[in-house]
C-alpha cells in the first residue's frame, strides 16, 4: 500500500552533500517517532503492513511501517546500505544474526550457534546497523499494532530474503526497487 508522503515529515541537521551516517539516520527515526500526529495519521490495516515514503535525510529512503498483530519481514537484509529503524509504537522484535556473512555467490550457510541475537523495541527503541545486516521483524502481539520509522542510505538498492531452518540460512529471492512497485 502506498500513501502521499506527508508534508510534516522532519528534516536531518546534515549538511546536504554529506552521505548521512548510522548515526544521522538513527537521530532521524527518533526524531520522526516522536512526531505523535504523523505516526498517528497512518492508516493501520488489521490485514497487512501500511507504509508511508519519507523524506529521509541526505538523500535516505525513510518509511513509517504499520504492524498489524503477528506479522514480520522473514529473514533479510538491505544489501549495500546502513539503516536504522525505531519503534513509535506497540512493540517490534528483532531477530538478527552477530555474524558477518559472505555478501555474494552462496546459496546456503551453517550458522554456527552462537550467532542469534533478539531484542524487544518497545516505543522509543530502536537501532542503527551497517551493510549487510542480517534480521528479521516481528509484530509477536496478539492483539496490538506496532509502527516504526526505518531510513536506508544509500536508499536500497536490493533486499535479499532468505529461509532458515534450524541453523541453516538459505538464500530465496533478490529483490529490487522495481519489485517493490
């Protein structure tokens, strides 16, 4: 679902020909959160996510993400970008991988078993990641929405989306921008 981009949408302090950072994308989820009457004014869908584009910060792709109860990305990750991403409300859980992985031609890892990490992000919490950056995440209630503001520099030129069973990671599909249309 795609909605206009709100005129209110917060502006970063960067300056504008420097690439925003981990740090600056992160600084702009939170402001962006904050931002009561924006992440009330998207529509929630019992059915299935809602987003509304941002104007992100230096050129960043930014989105505000409606969570309807228990849905999640699967297993992914943005390729070349770093992003970051906030919970405005409800609460998000990401699962993410500490482990640096190949970033080309496999199809299939053994994870060793020491890579899981989960974290809750309830409102205000969030965090900020670099290229490559393996997760998942889950809307786990069962009755509440989530929203969440995310920003990708530079803005996402692929999203890879794998399978996991067990402690195998399984690469599935590669999608580009133009997927996402």
């Amino acid at each position: 679902m795609s909605l206009p981009t709100p005129s209110r949408t917060p502006s970063a302090p960067a300056a504008p020909d420097a690439a925003p950072t981990q740090a600056d994308l992160l600084d702009f989820v939170r402001r962006t959160a904050a931002d009561r009457d924006l992440v009330a004014s998207l529509p929630l869908d019992p059915e299935g996510r809602t987003w509304v584009r941002l104007d992100g910060p230096g050129g960043s792709e930014a989105w505000l993400i409606g969570w309807p109860p228990g849905t999640g990305t699967g297993w992914h990750d943005h390729a070349d970008s770093v992003g970051a991403f906030l919970t405005a409300s409800g609460e998000l859980t990401e699962n993410s991988l500490a482990a640096r992985l190949p970033t080309d031609g496999w199809k299939t890892l053994e994870l060793s078993e020491d890579v899981d990490r989960e974290r809750a992000l309830g409102p205000g919490s969030g965090r900020a990641f670099g290229v490559h950056h393996v997760h998942e995440v889950l809307n786990q209630s069962p009755t509440e929405h989530a929203v969440s503001v995310h920003a990708y520099y530079p803005p996402l030129p692929r999203i890879r989306r794998y399978s996991r069973t067990g402690q195998v990671l399984r690469l599935e599909a590669v999608e580009r921008p133009e997927d996402w249309q």
